[in-house]
C-alpha cells in the first residue's frame, strides 16, 4: 500500500515515514505549500498513493504570526481534502489535530466525546480544520487524531521535554520553568508514529480518535526522573511568563478507543522515553 504523507521531514513524520516502512508500505512524501491550492492540486493529482496521513501543520501554541495556523492548519487541511476527493474518492485521510481542542477547562483522562472549547490560535485551527472537513466526509474516509503530549529525540528545545531534557545534558546549573505541578499525559513519538500506521491498516476506524497513554506525569515527576538518571541536580526557577493561569492539574486522554482499534498497540513508558532522549548519541538527535 501506498501512503501519501505530509509533513515526511518534521519530527513526527520523520517516525511515521520509518514505522510505515517497518509494516511493509510504501511512505510518499507530499512536498508542497499546503496554502497553494493548484500546488496542492497539481501533486496530489501526479501522486499514486492509496491513502493519506496529512501531518503538516503550524504547530507551536506560542508562535506570535498567528494567521498562519489558519492558512496552514485549516485552509492548506481543506485544498489537501479537496485535491484528494478528486484524485482518490473514497480514500482514508487521517489528518492530524490536536488534544488541545478540548480546551484549558477539561480535566482528568479524556474520552473523545468530551466537549471541545479551543481557547488559542492554535487550537482553534485545529477545530476548525475538524469542522471544515466534514464537508468532506461524504466523499473521504476521515479520521481526525487528536494528540497529547508527546517528544522524542529531535524535538525542538522549544518544546517543554526537550527544553529540560537539554539542560540537563548541558548540566546547567538553573532552568526556568512554569508551573511543575500540573499532570500531563507525555507520550513517546515512535508509539505516535504506531498508531498513525495502524490507523492506516486498520479495518474499521473512527471519525475522531485520541493518540494518548492513559496515564500522567508532573513537570516535578520528569525532572526528579532526569535528576537520578543524570546525577545532576538542576534548580528550578518559576518565570511567570512561562506560567498559564488557570491550569488544571490532571489533563490526560482515555486511550480506550485506540486500544479497541489497535489491540496490540501499547504506548512506550515515560522513562524509557526520557532514557533514550537523555542518552543518545548527538549525531542521531536529528535522526528518527
């Protein structure tokens, strides 16, 4: 099978790419300016591929140029959809959303039915994206994900993980943090890219689905971790302007959903996670 994939050389894609060649498909990287349209036209029409995984998007919440999470994340979506309705009627599309359209508000593990209440740019593209491609659904087999919190090696240190798994291998002496009490659901980005190929394989899939690990993790928790894996003890410093008011204290998802779809998939545990990105080699922290 072929696999159309945007997004085939950002972090995630880059894991995605190699977990659908470990199952036996065939990954083809959709390289094109999602807010052309007759770019977008142009190569999905010249692309031979059987279904999609469309990754690309405008991800950092706290990027100032905020118009671009729309033209990218909902309008670029809706010329892929479109383009591909035409060239492959009927084809699964899974497009990438996010666990932050549930909004700051929901607390505990989230199941796919909780209400939706996008309170940034980013998440608000994000429902938006979900909403206009209904308008494809009588033409396409469409599966929105809808991510938690996941990293991995080659994550950008803008990233929370990442940001504190790299001072730690530069044994800095202080980091500067928000709040280190909040519980979050952390997931690894190889069993990410698992789950987009099983729900490229599977025989049934759902409209929505969240990618999650039904389990969660303190800011404190990642950081004590960190401490005895590295044996370096790092202060930690609260900058308010990294502290979001109103914070809840547990936020995970249900991973019931993609347990009944995916019975073998399991997600990988945090500390494997943090291990592998504490330890590898730095020539390979750019390679999946």
């Amino acid at each position: 099978m072929r696999v159309a994939l945007t997004g085939a050389t950002g972090f995630t894609g880059r894991f995605v790419t190699s977990a659908l060649e470990k199952a036996g498909l065939t990954p083809v990287a959709l390289q094109v300016d999602l807010r052309n349209k007759d770019a977008v036209d142009k190569v999905v029409d010249a692309t031979d591929f059987a279904r999609v995984i469309h990754l690309a998007g405008h991800a950092f919440v706290e990027a100032a140029d905020w118009q671009s999470f729309y033209s990218i994340n909902q309008l670029g979506t809706l010329n892929l959809l479109d383009a591909v309705a035409r060239k492959r009627p009927g084809a699964r599309c899974i497009i990438a959303s996010s666990a932050q359209v549930y909004g700051p508000h929901a607390e505990g593990l989230i199941l796919e039915d909780a209400p939706t209440n996008p309170t940034n740019h980013y998440a608000l593209s994000k429902w938006a994206m979900e909403r206009g491609a209904e308008l494809w659904r009588d033409r396409l087999e469409i599966v929105a994900t809808r991510p938690f919190n996941y990293t991995g090696v080659g994550q950008d240190t803008k990233y929370l993980i990442p940001k504190i798994v790299d001072h730690f291998r530069r044994r800095a002496d202080v980091i500067e943090l928000g709040n280190t009490w909040v519980r979050r659901d952390f997931g690894d980005v190889r069993t990410v890219a698992d789950a987009y190929t099983g729900l490229v394989q599977a025989a049934v899939v759902p409209s929505v689905v969240n990618i999650s690990t039904g389990s969660v993790s303190s800011i404190g928790d990642i950081l004590e971790r960190l401490t005895v894996l590295s044996g370096h003890h790092i202060d930690v410093q609260v900058n308010p302007a990294f502290v979001r008011k109103g914070d809840v204290e547990v936020l995970g998802g249900s991973v019931a959903t993609l347990r009944q779809i995916l019975p073998d998939w399991q997600p990988m545990s945090l500390d494997d996670t943090l291990e592998w990105m504490y330890s590898v080699d730095d020539s390979q922290r750019r390679q999946p």
